[in-house]
C-alpha cells in the first residue's frame, strides 16, 4: 500500500498545501502499529496529531458541526479502519495492545501510564465487536462518540441496524378505583446521585496532575499546559470535503506548533482541597460520608433513589477490586446512617462497570469483557434491598421494578447500554431495544395494575449521551404511559436541572425528570442532595428542596464539618402551585419573557452556586442551561429555538 501526498493549489490562494486523506492516513497508521514507518511518515502522523489534540480539545462544548469535529471525525474514522485491517489481518490483542501503547504514549500527550491503563481495558472488547460483527463498520464507532447535541450530520454514519422501533401495547381500562393506592402516610425521599468517589484521594495533593483526573495519592503536578486553546479561525479552511470522506492540510500542523509556543506555560496550581476540589477531582470518602450523615439528620426519610456513578473517573486505571469495595462501602454506609426501614433503590451508572462505559449483552460471557460479573455483584451488594425477582432481572440486565408501597412502583431502568461510548452499542444496537421492551412490559403491567411509577435512570435523555434510537423511543414511550409515570429521576449530568418531556403526539407537556445533581465537586460544582416530597395519592412530588455547601469555603476550614444550606425549594422559590409538566412549561417560558429573576435562579442553582462555574455563567451560557430543560431526543430543538428566540428578542443579542 503506497502513500502518496497530492499538491494542490488552493483557489485564490498561493500556497501549496500538503494534503493527507482519510485513506491515506488509515495505511500510515497500520504502518505505525507495525513500527515500520520511515522517517516522514513518522513526522507526517506527528503532524496530524499536532492538529488533532487542539481539534478534539474543545469538542465538548461544540453544537453545531464545525472544522473541528470534521478533523477530529477524519482522524477517528482512519484510526477505526486501520483498528479493523488489523484484527481482520489476524493480529493478536496482545500485539495490538503493545504497539497502540507505545504509539498513543508518542502521539497523544497524556502519560503512560493513563496509555497503558486505558489499551489493555478497550482494546480487547473493540477487537471482539470486530472479530465477531460483520455489520460493525469503523465509522459506527466514530459516529457515536464524537455525537453532539446540536447537528445529526457531525460525524455521520450510516448503519440501517439503528432503526428500530418499539411497539407499545394498547391503553387499557384504568382501574384505579379497584386499588387502594391512598395512604396518608407522608412519603419523602432522598435523592442522591454520581459520588464518584476516589478511595485513594490525598487531600493537599496534586489537583493539577499530567493524568486527565487528580488528586490521587502518587500523582505528580502537571509539567506544561497540553490543552493548547487554539482559536476557531486557525482551523477554517484546512479541512476538504471529498465525496463523503475529508481531506486535511497538514501544514495546519507547524501553525499550531507556532502557537503553541507563544502559549505554552506552566501553571502553579493550589494543592486539593480537603472536602474536594473543584477541579479533575473526585470525592474522598469521607465528604461522602458527610453527606449520608447530613441526610440521616432529617430522621424522616422513607426511602432513598441512589442514582448511580459511585466510581471515579480515573478511568485508565480502574480494578474490579476497587469498584467492589466502593459499591460495598456505599451501600453499607447508607443502610447503617439509614436504618433497615429507609429502603433504598439504586440504579447502575456509566463508571459503575469494568472498564467505565462497557456494558455488554448478558451472552457474552467472556473473561475481562463481560458485564455478568458487575450485575452479579450488585445483585449481592443490594440483596437486602432487592425483591427475589428485582434481583433476576439485575443479573440479566441491571435494571428491575419493584412495588414499595400499595400503589407505587420503582422501575430502574439500565440506560448505559445506550450510551454512545458503550462500545457494544455497535455490536448490538438492538440490546438496548430489548432494555426498552422491558421497560414497556413493566409499565404495561403496572397501568393494568392501577400503580403509579417513577423511573429511576442514570443518564437524562437528551443530552448527547444517549443513542439518538433510544431518545426517539423512549419519549414514544413516556407519551404512551405518561399518566401512569409520576416522575424520572435522573443523574449523570452533576448539574441541578430538570427535563420536560412533550407528548409525541400533540406537543403538550406530558412528564418531568428530575435530576438529582451530584455529591461529587467534579467539575467545578458544589455537592448538593435533595428531598422530595410527594402526594401520597397521585405519587407526583409535590415539592423539590435542594441542599449544598460552598466547597470553597468548606475547604478553607478543614478540621470542621462542611456547612449545609438548603439552597431553594422548587414550589416557593419559584412560586409554582406544583411541579406538574405543564406548570414547569410555564415557568420555562416565563423566564424568557416576563420573569429574568427566574432564569437568573435557574442558572445559579444549575451549577449549585459554585464558585467555578456560577460567576462565569452569562446570558448566552444561561439559555444554553435552560435551552437543555425542553430536548429529551436528541436534536430536536425546536423549543429550544423558541427559547432562545423570545430571549433574544426581549433583550436583544
Ligand atoms: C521499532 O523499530 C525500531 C528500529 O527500526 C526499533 O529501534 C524500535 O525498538 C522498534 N519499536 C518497537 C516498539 O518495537
Ligand atoms: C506533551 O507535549 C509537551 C510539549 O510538546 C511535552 O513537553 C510533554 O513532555 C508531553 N507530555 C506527555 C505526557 O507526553
Ligand atoms: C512558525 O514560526 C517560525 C519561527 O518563528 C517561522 O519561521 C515560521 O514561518 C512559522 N510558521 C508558520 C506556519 O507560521
Ligand atoms: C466475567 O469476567 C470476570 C472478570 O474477568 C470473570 O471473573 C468472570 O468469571 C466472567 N464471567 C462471568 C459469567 O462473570
Ligand atoms: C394530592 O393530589 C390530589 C389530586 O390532585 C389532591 O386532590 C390532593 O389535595 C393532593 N394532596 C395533597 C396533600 O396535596
Ligand atoms: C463561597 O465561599 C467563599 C469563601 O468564603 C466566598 O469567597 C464565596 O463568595 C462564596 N461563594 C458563594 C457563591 O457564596
């Protein structure tokens, strides 16, 4: 395989540009894996790297498609073919492994160790999905991880085993008079969600490290700034369309480097706090300790929705040891602050799995790959809680539903096997549809049975997390069960915010989620957790109270306990009669017309006053904020267009 690189003479321009294309860059990288570049393919894999790094930095924060998810997609595209030739060309996983080691240490700018941690965890699960699914084409991979919120077209694929779609069972009689569902019994429940707790965090330690998340014990402090912010405008223009494929300028490259230098600094950052930090941080254990003993105080919780992610996100480096004990210590430490009569219904999140994000089908039972072993031990970590058949559909798929009370039942629901960096989403996309199916048959059942239902899951659908499949259907199936759904409850996100899902059928507002926040700091909000209380007959909550501390000043006096406040509650601060879809429509709108003291609340509260984040929240980063309350499917942001519209035009751009 020869590579060659075109001149091209750019209309209106004199430069000649050196020019790789996708394909080209596929066969240099095969060459790379088997060490046998010669010098200027060496540098030409160097150069692509130099653009890809500031590409592929900002990327999170991008809505539309852009220069820079073009690039970052033509490197993905090409790194996910030659992964593909290799496997078919019979390398071993061990080969593999070795050679994408030593390369992403060469390439990537992170340190070996998060190169050597994070290949033997992935490399192994890609190489099966490969090996074993003809239909699993490279750019099904790239697709999916580098999707975003604003444009369907940002690193397209195509892929005709995505589009499923769910049947949903006829409505039937309702009868709910024949159940005796009322109880004066108060019910108030606390919400708690993404610990992300580090066991070996060092307090003073290094928060500012050479590994993507800090302050652990044995880090040390980062040695230069890698993420280089290169402006939009140095990207314009270098990237072609060719067909449907790209070609890049890799003269880019030497422009880069050249900035590069003019910024390149190394900062003195302040060591980690004692209670977190802010920053690349995850929690030690005994702020979350805190936080348990802060909610036992109340003294009247009767239950308690722990929304997922106790892991942290060091996730080059994570064990099944590890995770073992701190889904263990979680557990034990809430049923001791607890007592045996507050019950508590867990759900599963991304980081809970081994590696993070994996989440493979039940019949793949391989070493190393399968997720039976992470299902199986919740199934024991939970059994006081769990009902014996809660527990089987743990083991099968993580999810279960369990009747709590005469009236209300928990359905829990696995939402990371739509998640769009679950690499077996590509091997199966149709495992998540089976998840839904379950999830239809549950509430099918429930609505025959007269109960009311709150779902727990751990990511909120309409962030760019979830298969665009998985949104589409799963808001077909709130509109077809809403009056049976008394309300989501969500995690994932560590903001403070809620969803309004819309009927697929006539736009109204149908349904809430709730999202529960996070008791990590990670990154730059406070901890917070939440009491809800709810109308023992219709199950809705009936009011949302919110409680943080100030992690800046909790920091400043380690030796004494964090001081809690209750930062809002949802029916008086906002002056809403209740928490209904429609009421939270109306109070959505209003902050963009009549009610600014709202929408000002509103993005304080989302990042839970932090010192990080709240300061540096402006009117566009609040309707953006905002903007994500009204999108549960993926890219359908007419209302969010309608928001942004009316807030403009009240107050001008
Ligand atoms: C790659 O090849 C060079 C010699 O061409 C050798 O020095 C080097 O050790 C090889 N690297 C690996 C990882 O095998
Ligand atoms: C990252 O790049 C900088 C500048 O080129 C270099 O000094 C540093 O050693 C690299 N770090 C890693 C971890 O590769
Ligand atoms: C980069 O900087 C060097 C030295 O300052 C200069 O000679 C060169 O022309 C610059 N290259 C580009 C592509 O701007
Ligand atoms: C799954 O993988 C784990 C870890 O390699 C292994 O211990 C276990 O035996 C495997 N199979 C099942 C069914 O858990
Ligand atoms: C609960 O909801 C029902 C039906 O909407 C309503 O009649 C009742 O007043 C509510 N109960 C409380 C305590 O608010
Ligand atoms: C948090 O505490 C710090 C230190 O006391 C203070 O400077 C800061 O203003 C506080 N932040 C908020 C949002 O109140």
């Amino acid at each position: 395989m020869k590579v060659f690189f075109g001149i091209l003479f750019i209309i209106n321009s004199y430069v000649a540009a050196k020019l790789i294309t996708s394909d080209e860059l596929r066969y240099l990288f095969i060459k790379a894996v088997k060490n046998e570049t010669t010098d200027n393919e060496w540098k030409t894999i160097q150069d692509v790297f130099e653009i890809y790094r500031p590409a592929s930095n900002a990327l999170k924060m991008q809505y539309e498609t852009n220069t820079r998810s073009d690039i970052t997609c033509l490197v993905c595209n090409s790194a996910f073919a030659a992964l593909s030739d290799l496997v078919h060309e019979g390398n071993s996983d061990e080969m593999l492994i070795e050679a994408l080691t030593v390369l992403c240490i060469a390439l990537a700018n992170v340190s070996e160790k998060t190169c050597a941690g994070l290949m033997p965890l992935n490399i192994p699960i890609l190489t099966y999905i490969v090996k074993t699914t003809p239909a699993a084409a490279p750019r099904t991979f790239c697709g999916l991880v580098l999707q975003n919120v604003g444009n369907p077209n940002t690193c397209s694929f195509n892929d005709p085993r995505f589009e499923w779609t769910i049947d949903l069972p006829e409505k039937n009689p309702i009868r709910v008079d024949t159940i005796d569902t009322k109880s004066n019994d108060p019910l108030k429940i606390a919400l708690i969600t993404d610990a992300h707790i580090d066991p070996l965090y060092e307090p003073y330690g290094v928060a500012y490290c050479n590994e993507p998340t800090c302050c652990r014990k044995g880090q040390t402090p980062r040695s230069h700034e890698y993420d280089i912010d290169v402006d939009d405008s140095v990207f314009k223009g270098r990237i072609f369309e060719r067909g449907n494929d790209y070609i890049l300028d890799l003269d880019l490259a030497n422009d880069i480097r050249n900035l590069s230098h003019a910024t390149r600094s190394t900062r003195n950052s302040p060591p980690a706090g004692y209670w977190g930090d802010y920053r690349n941080c995850n929690t030690p254990y005994w702020a979350f300790d805190d936080v348990i003993e802060t909610i036992a105080k109340h003294g009247d919780i009767d239950a308690v929705y722990y929304i997922g992610d106790s892991i942290d996100h060091h996730v080059w480096e994570t064990t099944y040891e590890r995770i073992n004990e701190v889904n263990l210590y979680v557990i034990n430490k809430m049923r001791k602050e607890f007592g045996d009569n507050v019950l508590i219904l867990p759900s599963i999140g991304n980081h809970e799995s081994q590696p993070t994000n994996q989440f493979a089908p039940s019949s793949v039972k391989l070493d190393k790959i399968n997720t039976t072993w992470l299902y199986e031990s919740l199934a024991r970590k939970w059994d006081f809680y769990l009902t014996d058949d809660a527990k089987v559909t743990v083991r099968e798929h993580g999810g279960f539903s369990m009747l709590i009370r005469p009236g209300l039942r928990v359905i829990s629901i696995n939402n990371n096997i739509p998640y769009k960096s679950n690499w077996w989403v590509v091997y199966d996309p149709l495992e998540s549809k089976k998840h839904l199916e379950w999830l239809v048959r549950e509430l099918h059942k429930a609505e025959s049975a007269g109960e009311s239902v709150h779902i727990l899951a751990h990511i909120p659908p309409g962030v760019h997390d979830l298969i665009y499949t998985w949104t589409r259907e799963y808001n077909k199936v709130v509109t077809r069960f809403s009056s049976t759904i008394k309300g989501q409850f969500t995690g994932h996100t560590h903001s403070d915010e809620y969803k309004i899902f819309y009927s697929t059928e006539d736009g109204s507002p149908i349904n809430m989620a709730w999202g529960a926040g996070s008791t990590t700091a990670y990154t730059f909000y406070n901890v917070n957790y939440k009491i809800a209380t709810f109308n023992t007959t219709t199950f809705e909550p009936s009011n949302i109270v919110n409680y943080v501390y100030n992690l800046t000043e909790a920091n400043l006096t380690p030796h004494r306990r964090p001081h809690w406040f209750q930062l809002y509650d949802m029916k008086n601060t906002f002056a809403i009669n209740d928490l209904s879809a429609a009421t939270m429509n109306d109070l959505t709108y209003k902050m963009v017309t009549n009610n600014l003291l709202a929408l000002d609340m509103y993005a304080a509260f989302y990042s839970k006053l932090s010192d990080g984040r709240w300061p540096h929240c402006n009117r566009y980063c609040k309707i953006d904020n905002l903007c994500k309350t009204v999108v549960t499917v993926l890219w359908q942001r007419e209302k969010c267009d309608e928001l942004r519209e009316l807030f403009f035009s009240l107050y001008e751009e």
